[in-house]
C-alpha cells in the first residue's frame, strides 16, 4: 500500500505559481505516493469551468486527490483566519479518513495548517520554507515591526522549525540564516536545500534560430513585477541598453498587471510599441521566453530575500537565455558569476548599469551561451532532481 502524503498549498495550482511549483512536483510524486493535494484557488480561477474541469480531469489521471478550498483575499487578516480555520478542519478529516502520513506544508499559512496535525495527530511535518515569509511582508510594508501580527507569525515561524521533521531551503544562504537562529543551534533538524526547479523539457532551448528576428534585441521580464521587485530600475536599465541598441524591445509575460505595467512605460517615456505584454499558460512560458535575448529581474536585496530562489532564473536558464540580476538574491549571484551566463549588478547607479549593458551584450555574442546556460539549469534546476530529492526526504521520514 502506497504511503499517504498530504500536501498543503497556500498558493493554487490554477494560478502561474503553483502550477510551476506545486503541480510540478506533485505530478513528479504521484506515481510512488498517494498524494492528497490540498489548495486554495482563487474564486476567478474556479469560475473558469473549462480549465477547472482540465484541471480536475488531469489530477485524476495522475491519480492525485485534489481538493481545492477557496482562497479569500479580503479582509486580509480575517480571510486568512478563515482560510486556516477551514484548512485545519479539512486537513483533521483527510489525516483521518486517508491515514495519512506525512504533511508536507509549502510556506507559512499551510505549515499554519499542518502544525496542528504534527501536535495532535504526531503526523510527521515538512516545513517547506520558501522563504522568510513574515519577514517579506514587513519589507513590503504589509507588516509592521511592532505589530503584533508581525510578531505571531514569527513565533508561529520558530514553532515550525523546532517541530518540522523535516525543514527545506530554497538556497544555501537561507539554510545558513536558519542555522544561526539562537533556539536552532542546539537543534539536531534535517534539513534540506531544494531550490525552485524547472521542468526542464517544458523549457528548453531553440537551437534551430526559428524565425526570431535577430536584428531586434528582446528582453523579457516574466512573472510580477510588484512587491520586492525593483520594476523602476528595471525600466531605467532597458532605457540604458536603447541607447546602445534602439531596436531593443520588452517582452512582458505577465499576469493581472498589465495597465500598471503600461503606466509605467509611459512614465519612463519608453513607447508602448516597444514591449509586447501577454498573459499566457505556464506550459506556454517557455515557447514564449526561448525569443528573447535575456531576461531581466531585479529584486530589493532585504534578509528574506537570501532564501529566495527566483523560479524565472531556472526557467531563463533552461530556456538558453542569459540573465541580468543583482547582488542579494539567494544563490543567484554564485550561480551566474563566473559561469558567464549572465550579469549580476552590485549596485544601481547608472554607471553600473551601463557597465552591465556592455557586459551583457558580450555575453550574448558568444555562440556557446546557449548550450552553458542550459547546463547550468541541468545542475542546479531539475524538476527530476527536485522530485527525487523529496522522495528521499519522504523515505527517511518513515
């Protein structure tokens, strides 16, 4: 009989995010575990009764029981409340009626849930962290210091970590702040680094050329671009790269953002003929990205963001494009520095930025970019590896 795991994902597996992250993997998982997925869909995504029921229809040919609770965004602090209450009442009924055996938690609001059935149900607990979640929120001015919602989901964050079975790391710099935690340095805990993988032949690179035109340099910017994200400077960096190059053009994948995104073209005077903005499927992203000539993100570097691994490294990699980021982003700048595949600014002064502007265009006249790139997602970004790796961490667990 097949080992019951339950796993529980604050994000839903309708949405961009937890396709990649969540359904990826549970996908990868199903074939030697019975997995209960647990997760919260947002209401416009279960309105959509024809992915809905693709979606429902493909969690049963994977042989995955899918339950998929709904997401409640406002008022914040009570709709999460709720979205709790209602996940430890559901999660109590599965362990039960599914004997399940292990709780794997993605992030903080599911390890809300799954800590209850660690303390009364002694089911063994996955803390997967993805990061220093309530610290995110204070960087983003969601929290404040000396509120005490701050400070319950810290407390709630140290229950996790002492009580987890199990704790998985995007990078190796978060597992380094976890263990310099005061109450974790007597602490005997697993604990694993995972970073966020790619379905590597989901994005793979075109090497036939296709018919991209190759006079017109493409860079795309995917995912949002809002919280944490450095949107502003990113603008600023593309509008340094047009003064070397005219032609270049913006390519946004993007989702729910796009009159934000166009109100700030205008406001950095860059013509809305030069970007194309999309929303596409998850299974499209890497049909979209292989046209591009880099990818762009930059990120606040804040303490949560060292246990913060980017899914859009990964899927650039995989894709055969190179990269431009900054310093203080997870393992980013270790994984791209010296492998030239891409630039990792130190700062954001025009200077700089025109430095990584020329060194960016050096980069992608190399003919072996390509196949570097790829090797380099193979290494550190493998959906397979990712998967086998929590199959290990499930059989130690029993």
């Amino acid at each position: 009989m097949a080992v019951s795991v339950l796993y529980i994902s604050y994000d839903g597996i309708m949405e961009p995010i937890g396709a990649s992250q969540v359904w990826q993997y549970v996908k990868g998982l199903a074939g030697e575990y019975a997995v209960i997925l647990l997760t919260y869909e947002k209401p416009e995504d279960l309105q959509d009764r024809k992915r809905y029921s693709a979606m429902r229809d493909e969690a049963r040919a994977r042989n995955v029981l899918w339950v998929a609770l709904l997401y409640h965004k406002t008022p914040s602090l009570l709709a999460t409340l709720c979205d709790i209450t209602t996940g430890i009442f559901v999660s109590f009924y599965l362990c039960l009626a599914r004997r399940i055996q292990i709780v794997h938690a993605r992030s903080y609001i599911a390890s809300s849930v799954a800590l209850w059935l660690k303390l009364i149900l002694r089911k063994k607990f996955i803390f997967d962290m993805r990061g220093f979640w309530a610290d995110e929120r204070l960087e983003i001015g969601q929290f404040n210091i000396r509120s005490a919602v701050y400070r319950i989901f810290k407390w709630f964050e140290k229950r996790f970590l002492l009580n987890a079975d199990c704790i998985v790391s995007l990078t190796l710099s978060g597992a380094k702040e976890i263990k310099k935690l005061s109450f974790m340095k007597d602490q005997n805990k697993r604990l694993a680094v995972i970073p966020t993988c790619v379905d590597l032949d989901l994005f793979k690179p075109d090497f036939s050329g296709g018919s991209r035109d190759k006079s017109v340099f493409t860079v795309a910017i995917v995912g949002n671009i809002k919280g944490l994200y450095l949107f502003d400077e990113m603008l600023d960096f593309f509008k340094i790269l047009t003064e070397k190059l005219p032609s270049a053009k913006l390519l946004f994948l993007n989702r729910g953002e796009h009159a934000f995104i166009r109100e700030k073209l205008k406001t950095h005077d860059i013509p809305l003929q030069s970007a194309a903005i999309k929303e596409v499927e998850h299974s499209r992203v890497g049909r979209e990205i292989v046209h591009a000539d880099a990818g762009l993100f930059f990120i606040k570097p804040t303490f949560s963001k060292t246990a913060s691994m980017p899914t859009k490294l990964g899927e650039f990699l995989a894709c055969g494009i190179p990269c431009v980021t900054n310093y203080g982003i997870g393992d980013t700048e270790s994984i791209i520095e010296g492998s030239r595949i891409g630039v990792v600014l130190k700062g954001f002064a025009r200077q700089q930025k025109e430095n990584a502007a020329r060194e960016l265009f050096a980069v992608t006249e190399d003919k072996e970019l390509k196949n570097r790139c790829r090797k380099k997602a193979e290494e550190y970004f493998s959906l397979k590896k990712g998967v086998s790796s929590y199959k290990d961490i499930y059989r130690q667990l029993l």
